[in-house]
C-alpha cells in the first residue's frame, strides 16, 4: 500500500503538471497567438500542432483524475479521516461525497444557460460556498474538505476535457484541415469550457495544497475553526482575480 501510495502521488503530480501546464499554455500562449494567424497558416499549422499538444491534454487529465482518486481512496477514504469519526457518516457527508462524482451534470446545464461569464462567475462562487459549508457541517474534516472540493472541481475539469474540449477541438480541427469555417458554436463551447477549467484550477490547487497545511484551519487570523472553510472561498476570489489579470496581461504580450 505504501508503494502504492508514493506511485500514485508521483503520477498525480507528473500528470498534473503535463495537464495544467498545457492548459495554460491553450489559454495564455496559444489563444493570442491564433488571432495573428491567417486562414492558410492556421490551415497548415493548427491540424499539426493542436492535435499533439491535446493528446498531452486529454491523457495528462485522465492519469491526474485516475491517481487523484486512488490517493483520496489511500489517504481519506481507506485512512478513516474523511470525516470526523466521532460524527460518523451522515447521510449529507455520504451525498457530498457523492456529489464530488456527479459535479459535472449540475454544472453542465449551467455553464450552458448562463451565457455571461461574469453572471456565471457569480452563481458558481455562490454554488461552491453552500458545497463547502455543507460539506463541513455534514463532519468532513478540514483537510478532507479541501480536498474534497478540489476533487469536485478536477471532477468537472476531467470531464470538460473528455466531453466537451475534446470532441469539439476534433470537429473544430478538421474544418480548418478542410479550409471550411468551424462551427461558430463549437468554438464558443471549446473557449468557454477551457477558460472555466483555467479558472477551477487556481482553486483546485488551493485545496489540493492546503489540505497538507493547518494554518488555516482555525486559530489564526481571528479565524475560528468553525468557519476555517472561509479562507478557501477568500483563496478562491484572489486565484480567480490572478486569472483575470493573466488573461488581460496575455493579450498584451507580443512576439519578434
């Protein structure tokens, strides 16, 4: 179990940065680069290069998804700290933890419906705030609710890479391949979905990372540890404003 353990940990971070890095690399590298291209230089080049850089994309996700449950199995589940075990599972901790796998088809609907960014900013900062509350109310610890709810969104992240980047960018790709004009509409959903995966993953991390730390789990700060879950959500706005800034700063960046 301990190899086990320490194989799956060296995959999930290998994986994690080939996905994330690639990630960044489509929405703060590439995205400018393509609005410089003409129709016969991305007919030439996009069919040679997006098709490698999404292999890469779509494998490092599923490895960093794959592992990433196997740890929380080793770690949390089998290890008995998902929750507090003087509180036991509830049945509200047993459908948060449910909920961590089934994330996807509440937010597809919504990412589909709520067409403004900023609106649905909004409803899905609102949306995470009850999850953690829940989350931490129903007895999850602290570790395990940060990691938790970063399981939930690299659940949806997984999930947009398989279902939706993917089978879009195919499409996308072989209408430019052919000199046709993509699907105005697959572009859209191939954008909106990555630049939401950019920004899931700041706060992914967060979890990921702090639920190895204690500092903000109650005691500091004036933070008691019944609202420990507060420093996520403030962690969650200040990851989500760095992203903005990196986008405004992407398009201004040039080459020779």
């Amino acid at each position: 179990m301990e190899i086990l353990s320490a194989l799956s940990r060296w995959i999930h971070v290998l994986a994690g940065i080939v996905w994330i890095g690639i990630l960044y690399f489509f929405n703060f590298v590439n995205i400018p680069f393509q609005g410089t291209q003409d129709g016969d230089t991305k007919k030439k080049v996009n069919p040679e290069l997006l098709p490698r850089a999404l292999f890469w994309f779509r494998w490092g996700a599923a490895w960093t998804w794959v592992t990433g449950v196997i740890l929380l199995q080793l770690v949390f589940w089998g290890g008995q700290i998902t929750v507090d075990p003087m509180r036991g599972w509830s049945p509200l901790a047993i459908a948060m933890l449910a909920l961590v796998f089934v994330a996807p088809f509440v937010y597809d609907p919504l990412a589909k419906s709520i067409k403004n960014p900023k609106a649905f900013g909004a409803v899905a900062f609102f949306l995470l705030f009850v999850v953690i509350c829940l989350m931490h109310y129903s007895g999850f610890t602290y570790r395990s609710y940060n990691i938790h709810l970063a399981s939930l969104l690299g659940t949806i992240m997984a999930w947009n890479v398989w279902f939706r980047i993917w089978p879009a960018q195919q499409k996308i790709l072989r209408a430019v391949k052919e000199g046709t004009a993509p699907d105005a509409a697959l572009l859209a959903l191939a954008g909106s979905r990555s630049r939401h995966n950019t920004y899931m993953s700041v706060a992914l991390l967060w979890g990921m990372i702090n639920s190895h730390t204690s500092y903000f789990s109650g005691g500091n700060l004036g933070i008691g540890e019944s609202w420990a879950y507060v420093a996520y959500l403030a962690a969650i706005l200040v990851g989500w404003h760095v992203v903005w800034q990196l986008y405004q700063r992407a398009g201004k960046v040039k080459g020779f």
